[in-house]
C-alpha cells in the first residue's frame, strides 16, 4: 500500500511516500523566509506552502520510484497548526485523493510526532515492551502522555505556559540568534559550560515541595524566558558576546534537564519500563544524550527518532496513517481543517480513543 503524506502544519512544506511501513521518500523544505522576523509568520507560512506544494509532491513521488496512479491513499496534517497553513495542505490532499479516485486519512500531527520514533517497523508495528512514557516537546507542544499499545493515550502533564520550543526560539532571540533558535543554541552550547549561570527551572524537585512534586507532570517555561531576560539586560553586550556558548549551554541545561527530570518521574511513578522522546525539540543532542543516560541509569528503555524525523515530516504523517488503517481505521474523503484542534480532541477526531 503506497501511501502519500502531507504535511504543512507550520513552516516546514513535506510530502513523503510510505509502503508497508517503510519511507520510501520523505521531501522536507524549510521555509526561511522567517528568519529576519523572529518567529512564524502565519501569513508568509501559508504562501510558501502554496508555492511549494506541488513541486514538493513530485518530488516525493518521483523519489519513491513510483508514480501517482500508483498511490493507494493520501493522508495529510489536519491540526493542530496554524490555520492557513494547514488548509494548503490539507485541501490539497483531499483534492488530489478526490481526483485519483482514492481515500483520504486525516492525522492528527502531534499523534503523528509521538508515533514517530516508530517510523520504518512496519505498518503492523506493535509496542514490543507494551505502555510507554511519551514526552512530546515541539514549537507549540510540551506533552507528558502515557500511550498504551492499542495507541490509545492519557495525557499526563503538559506546559502552563510556553512550550519548550518556544523557550529554545525566544531566549535565542533574546541573545540576538535568528529563527528557529533551538539548533543554533544545541550547536553553540557544545562550547559551553552549563554551570556558567543556573536559571530557574520550575514546577522541578527543586522548586516544589516534594509532596506537589511527585503528582505533577506539569511544565512551565516563562519564569525561565523572564529569567533569560532579565539577567541579560544586566550584562554588557561585550560580556554577552564573549560568553555565548556558556549563556546558551545554561539555558539549554535548564530546559533540559527539566524534561528529563519530569519524564523519568513519570516513568517511575507509573511502573513503566519505556519511553520516547518526539518533535523538533527531540532532535537537540543533550536532551537525547541526557535522557539516555537518565533511562540507563533506572533500566529504563528509550525510543528517539532519527533526527530527520524529529522536526517536522511528512514520513511520520504516512507512517501513521498506515498504522491506524491496518488498525481497522477507515479512511474519509471529507475532513475539515482543526488549526486548534487540543491534542486530545484532534485524535479523537482523527479516529483514536
Ligand atoms: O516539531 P517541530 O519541527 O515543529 C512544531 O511542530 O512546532 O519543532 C520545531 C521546534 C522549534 O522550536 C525549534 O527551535 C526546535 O523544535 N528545535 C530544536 C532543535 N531542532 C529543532 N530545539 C533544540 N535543539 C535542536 N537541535
Ligand atoms: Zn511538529
């Protein structure tokens, strides 16, 4: 079964064929138009996905040997996103599903993220070691969830406030690094030292009575933007410049090791053995290093995706589809855009529990 992906939900235009669980292509473009403005511009997002989808599309066919009339379904991000963004794609997908006569599966993304570690096992892919720790961490999610092997799901702590993606861009942007931050400060903070300044790391075992602590699963990471913020106004731009890989390790550090902490606190506290890390935050080298060495130390252990499946994809959007139809999902050929659809909402209404 040929299945083509789509994927617009932010600023990343991808298309990717899946057969049977193996990535046969997955064409990702990054749209850099944002760099000058600190950030998305939903706007400008909308109009490069419109410029790029077609081009990217063939080329994701082409790439996978195969031509059109060889797809079997097309499947594509319905939400969460932004909303002009979303729509490109996803009207784009269901026009083309309509026009090859085939059916259409609308996926949630973050659902799409969290299944991600399990891309290229094969569409029957079953959780070998049953329930897993998910920590899903992205420009716009932060989400402790406990999955179960049906890949029905309980979300167990989420972010009060920025997620942790947005904390890596904006204290980036703070230190004066262009759009998305977080890989210029995973690069930078390979030179640094984390001591250099300890930030605040909230709602953690050391900022919370221990009885608050061990139920909450919660994130929050605007004290550390504040915190960012306020220190830095103290220096001097010569200070801040001589010691950018120190401030950018440091910041990193607290982000860090706050999902470590949380994620192997959950783990522990619900007797399960596994866990994945997902989305573009996943790809940061520490927290992969981090989190390994954490899960090694309590037996714990650990899925990550490649790094090309870590930011955003169309192969996890393909990969998933093919896993919820062998799971006796049936596909549509009408779905409508949900920008802000929650996590729990657009999988169910995506076909999960
Ligand atoms: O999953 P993703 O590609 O898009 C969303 O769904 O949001 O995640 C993008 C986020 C951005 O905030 C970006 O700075 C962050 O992932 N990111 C990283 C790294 N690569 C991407 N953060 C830290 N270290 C990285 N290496
Ligand atoms: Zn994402």
């Amino acid at each position: 079964m040929n299945i083509l992906g789509i994927e617009t939900s932010c600023d990343e235009t991808s298309a990717a064929v899946v057969c049977n669980g193996q990535v046969l292509s997955n064409v990702v473009s990054s749209q850099h138009c944002h760099s000058a403005f600190g950030g998305v511009v939903p706007e400008l997002a909308s109009r490069e996905h419109e410029r790029l989808i077609v081009s990217i599309t063939d080329f994701a066919v082409t790439e996978a040997n195969i031509t059109k009339n060889e797809l079997d379904v097309i499947a594509a991000t319905a939400g969460p996103g932004l909303i002009g963004a979303v729509m490109v794609g996803l009207c784009f997908a269901q026009g083309l599903a309509y026009s090859l006569g085939i059916p259409f599966v609308p996926i949630n993304h973050i659902e799409a993220h969290i299944f991600s570690p399990f891309i290229n096992e094969g569409d029957s892919h079953q959780h070998p070691e049953g329930s897993f720790i998910s920590l899903t961490v992205s420009g716009g999610h932060t989400l402790l969830s406990v999955v179960a092997q049906d890949l029905s799901y309980e979300v167990i702590g989420r972010t009060l406030d920025d997620a942790a993606g947005e904390a890596f861009d904006k204290t980036g942007k703070m230190l004066g690094l262009p759009y998305p931050a977080g890989p210029v400060i995973d690069k930078l903070a390979e030179k640094g030292d984390t001591s250099f300044h300890k930030f605040p790391r909230a709602l953690t075992s050391q900022s919370q009575t221990s009885k608050s602590y061990f139920g909450n699963f919660d994130f929050s990471f605007s004290g550390l933007k504040t915190s960012v913020h306020t220190w830095l106004q103290k220096q001097t731009p010569q200070f801040i410049e001589l010691h950018l890989a120190d401030i950018a390790a440091s910041i990193q550090w607290a982000i860090v090791s706050v999902l470590v902490e949380k994620t192997i606190l959950a783990a522990r506290s619900r007797g399960i053995k596994t866990v994945s890390i997902a989305g573009g935050v996943s790809a940061n080298s520490t927290l992969r290093k981090a989190m390994k060495d954490a899960c090694d130390k309590h037996s714990i252990f650990l899925h990550i995706p490649g790094i090309v499946y870590s930011t955003d994809n169309a192969a996890m959007i393909a990969t998933l589809a093919g896993v919820k139809l062998t799971r006796g999902m049936k596909a549509e050929h009408c779905y409508n855009v949900a920008p802000y659809a929650s996590f729990a909402a657009g999988a169910r209404k995506a076909g999960l529990k």
